[in-house]
C-alpha cells in the first residue's frame, strides 16, 4: 500500500517510532531536538542501536531535529526503550506498551484490514452507536465486542464509533487519559483483534470510527516532552495543550499528522471523531485541524473510500464544518439533547443552565443551533455560536445519550433511569425525526439502566486524589459525593446488563429503535434537507410536528393527552406508547405517520 505523505507547516514529514523501510529492514525515527545522544535498548540483551541525528542542514541552528537509526528486522515482540542522554524511557511513537505506560515499548507487525470492496459510509447516510470497549461487554475486550456486531447489524446501525484506545494508565479508562497515540491499550487485545474487529465490522455494512485526543495528554505516563516541548503553556481543562505553533511545533504537528495516517491507513479505520476540537490552538496559517482533514481525504481518495472525520467542538461553529474551513464533515451538536432534555427533566443546572423552554427545543429541531450568537450562554458567560440555518443538516450528530452527558452525571444515571422510558422514548424520536445525523450510546437501544460512570485506573497517588477531588468539585453544588472514580466496582457497575434485552421492556424498545433507524435509512423520517423538513409547534399543546414529504411526527411534549386529528392520506407506522382508545396522543409520546400506500408511498419503506 502507497502511503500518503504531507507537507507544510509540519515541515518535512515522515514515519515515526519503530517501522519496517521497502528493504525490510528496522528502522526508528524519534523527533528529539535537545538531545545530545539518542539509542535504542533492546530489553534482555546488551544490544545498542545508536541514532544519529540529521545532520544534512547548512547550520546547526537549522537541525529540525530528527535521529534515525536502522538494523536488521526485528521480530514482533521485540521490547525496547530509548535512551536519551542517559535516561531510559519508552518511545513516545510506540505502537504497544505491554507492561504499562511506565515501561518498554514494543515492536509491533500490523496488518492493514482487508475488506474487498469496502467503500465505507457516507455522512448523510450514517447512524452512529458510540461504545467503551471496556464496558461494552463483560470481558471489555475488542474480540468480545466483535461477537456484538450482529446485533448492531440487525438493529441497523453501520457506523461504530470506538472511544479512544491510545493506552492509557492501569486496567480502565474512558480514554481521554491516553499519553501513547500510536498504541493500543493492552487490556483491550492486540492488533490481531483490531484488525478482525474493523474486517467483522465491514463484512456487516458496519463503518468503525475512532475517537483521538489531539488537544492533551494524560496525567499519568506522558514521557514524550522529555523528547521535545509537546506540550506549551496553554491551558485545556485537563492540563497544558499540545504545542501546534510554538519552538519545533514542525515535530509536534507531524507526529500527530502522522498518528492520523497511521490510525487510517495503516490500521483502517474508517474515520475519527476528534475529540475537544475547540481546545487544539494553532496560530499557523494553516491550521492543524485543516491539515488533518486533508489528509484523511487524501487517503480516502487514493484508497477509494468515505473516510468520516467529526469533530467534538461543541461553539456552535459552522467554520468546523465549512470550507474554507477545517473541513470537518460534521460535528457534535449537543443543543437538541440540552433543549430535550432539560425541558423533559427539568433540570436547568451545569450544561443545560442555558435551557428549559419549549422553545428552545423548536429552533434545535429547525436550524440545529440554539446558542446561535445571538444568546449569552450562561454557562461560558459569553455569545457563542454561528447561525445553523447556514450549514448543511448532515453536518450535525446529534443524541440523547453519549459519554459525556451520562457520564458527567454524579450518578452516571442514563435517561432511561433519570426521565422514564416514555420521556426517553420521546426524545429519541425527536432525534430521528431531525434532519441531522443521529447518534446512539451504547445499550439506550434496549433502555439500559446500569450507570456510566467515571472510571480510571492511575497508579500515582496523587493522580489519583486528583481525580476524585476533581469529581467531588464538579458535584459539589448537588450536595452528595460522587462515587470513587479509582475503585474497580465503579467500573464493574458501568458494564452494560445484556440480560435486560431479552425482557419484555427491552425487546419492545429495541423493536422501536429498529423503526426508527429503519424509517431514517430508507430516507422517510427526518431527510438530511432543512427543505425537506418542516416543524411545526403549538405552544399551548407542547405538541411539535415535523412533517416530510413522506411521514408525519407527532411529540407531544405535555404531561397530558393532547388531541390529535390526522388527515385521512397518513396512516401509523409507529408509537412510542401502546395504542391507547380513540384520536389523539398520549401525554410524553411520540407518533410517526406515513403517506396511505394509495398516495404512491409504501409507508413500510
């Protein structure tokens, strides 16, 4: 496989860590531009590899600071560390970290994923099912979840978006704690899993996107600025930023240009999901962001594949998305599941302080962006955002449930739990009946009730105090005390109970899922066209409309039973609720009709 390179404000780029050059030997590239002397240790023997810097600039003061060193093909399974001007440290490049983000790396082989005739899914077309390895199942591995495609496929799901799998520190881990982007968290499995995990996936009509955190690196285990200033002086809300435009930024860029590659063409991933989008600064005239989108349509060009790239940027900026622009294909949008939720709950506090009114759930469902810039956001204390109606409906992933809105929760409660299956099933249906890209989390498509919680596995004490002060400060206005993120039954306690599908409850809400991702795929609910789709509201009901050419949504969104009359050419095709006797809709439930089959309209699709 040809592989595509890039240049520019990342300067000359190219490989990095342990690969294999086209003579079939093993080489190392380290971006190390301090150092005065750079080898390789090869762990159990005396062997020492040394790397010799770039020595092909005019003047020292021009070196961009590269070693590179070659040998004789090192087999898989080889560990070694980097001994950098006399300290011993793992390759910040490392492909596997098998004894923990303290110790050796590992040369790895990965084989790209083979799937013949795989063309990948387009953004109009997708519906995302976001999942945590480790919780997914009970093993938490990537061969366990590989044995839960089937049931994705025959829900209708055919975009999986994995949450990062960089190793991280300890056993469990959300994943945004990762400080080795090349490598795959051990407890998971290996590459061999992977690799069938993306190819099962395929065979299935299934795209497999990846979370990255390009904006940090975790607490616990970063070694890589002791090589070069990867990160700088800025702050994120979990420690200093990534160094994109500050002293041999070039490195820092294209290391992290090169982990895009790497995850998309080397492993074959079908996309990333880019994680705090807004907390990635770049001064440079070209930004970091764009360049990582062109080169994933580069590679997607060249391979003759959709490859997805979303971004998490969560401003309400459509210059994420446009072009010029950083290009994104979509972004998170979190306003429809703000307005819907905190109008359903009633709970106006943390992120949904800005929400509560029936009218704010209107304009979500019509233009996308409720804080539009027009609105002070309470909770940033400024005017964010861009006006919605100037983008494209695809350009939105909207949900009711992710990581982020369960799981920073003080009881990681899912709506399920916190509203009640009817308000639950209602607000999904809203996010199906938008013209946006929907987005389920794990286990919602059968009403899971177990928690997602916090969860982390540090092994430095005061990491770990860190972490369960941050929590208690998150919650501190609820008046309780979050449970312990570093105990091992918090993370026990976020397992998704697969037993809960085969009950009566779950098997009638996995059925209505199905509707719903059936009707959104066949193009009848919710078009990917603001044209196409018309929402209507009567105030005085809370009853919404949202009407296609093809089917008629009805949420009322009332603690009563609303009357509800339609016109004779619609017909049922789907309730959130048991039918109850005579017209009309019962309080919290959702109603999807479709065009009487004499219209020229099948409305089973």
């Amino acid at each position: 496989m040809s592989q595509i390179r890039y240049s520019g404000h990342s300067g000359p780029c190219g490989p990095c860590g342990h690969f294999v050059d086209a003579h079939g030997r093993s080489v190392f590239r380290v971006f190390a531009p301090r150092a005065h002397h750079l080898a390789v240790l090869l762990s159990g023997s005396e062997r020492r590899i040394p790397l010799q810097h770039d020595d092909t600039a005019d003047h020292a003061a021009d070196w961009t600071g590269y070693w590179t060193g070659t040998t004789d093909r090192l087999p898989a399974g080889t560990l070694y560390l980097l001994d950098l001007d006399g300290r011993h440290l793992p390759d910040p490049a490392s492909r596997r970290q098998p004894q923990g983000v303290h110790g050796p790396s590992m040369v790895v082989d990965i084989t790209p994923v083979r799937s013949p005739g795989w063309a990948g899914v387009k953004i109009e077309d997708a519906v995302v099912y976001e999942l945590h390895v480790g919780s997914f199942t009970p093993a938490g591995t990537l061969a366990a979840a590989r044995e839960k495609l089937p049931h994705l496929q025959h829900l209708g799901i055919n975009a999986v978006e994995l949450m990062p799998l960089a190793a991280f520190p300890g056993e469990r881990n959300w994943g945004y704690d990762g400080v080795f982007p090349f490598a795959l968290h051990s407890a998971y499995g290996d590459h061999a899993d992977l690799q069938a995990f993306i190819e099962a996936a395929h065979g299935q009509g299934i795209a497999v996107l990846l979370d990255v955190v390009f904006n940090h690196f975790g607490p616990e285990g970063n070694h890589s600025n002791a090589f070069a200033p990867y990160t700088r002086a800025a702050a994120t809300p979990w420690g200093a930023a990534v160094n994109f435009d500050g002293e041999y930024s070039h490195g820092v860029r294209a290391f992290f240009l090169e982990n895009t590659r790497y995850w998309l063409q080397d492993v074959g991933f079908d996309g990333l999901r880019m994680d705090a989008a807004a907390m990635v600064f770049d001064t440079m005239p070209v930004h970091v962001l764009r360049e990582i989108t062109d080169l994933a349509r580069a590679i997607g060009s060249a391979e003759g594949r959709e490859l997805l790239m979303i971004a998490e940027h969560l401003r309400n900026d459509r210059f994420v998305t446009a072009t010029p622009g950083f290009g994104y294909h979509a972004q998170w949008n979190d306003d429809l599941h703000h307005t819907v939720f905190a109008f359903l709950s009633g709970e106006t506090t943390g992120r949904c302080i800005n929400f509560g009114a029936f009218d704010d759930v209107v304009k979500a469902l019509q233009s996308g962006f409720v804080l539009d810039g027009t609105r002070f956001d309470r909770y940033h204390r400024c005017f964010p955002g861009t006006d919605g109606g100037l983008t494209r409906p695809q350009e939105h992933v909207v949900h009711m449930q992710n990581h982020d809105v369960v799981g920073n929760r003080l009881l990681g409660d899912r709506m399920f739990s916190s509203c009640g299956p009817e308000k639950a099933l209602l607000a999904i249906t809203a996010v199906f009946a938008s013209p946006f890209v929907p987005m389920l989390f794990m286990g919602e498509e059968y009403g899971e009730t177990a928690p997602f919680l916090f969860f982390e596995d540090f092994s430095e004490q005061v990491v770990i105090d860190g972490a369960r002060e941050g929590r208690k400060a998150d919650h501190a206005f609820e008046g309780a005390e979050p449970l312990d993120p570093h105990a091992r039954a918090t993370f026990v306690a976020s397992k998704l109970q697969w037993q809960l599908a085969e009950t009566d409850a779950g098997r009638t809400t996995l059925a209505y899922y199905k509707q719903l991702i059936a009707l959104k795929r066949a193009g009848l609910l919710g078009p990917r066209s603001f044209a196409d789709v018309q929402v209507m509201a009567d105030t005085t009901a809370q009853l919404i409309r949202v009407q296609t050419p093809h089917t008629l949504t009805v949420l009322n969104f009332s603690d009563r039973p609303q009357a509800f009359a339609a016109d004779p050419d619609w017909v049922p095709l789907a309730s959130s609720v048991a039918a109850g006797k005579g017209d009309g809709i019962a309080a919290y439930a959702a109603l999807i009709l479709g065009r009487h089959p004499r219209q020229g309209i099948d409305p089973a699709g």
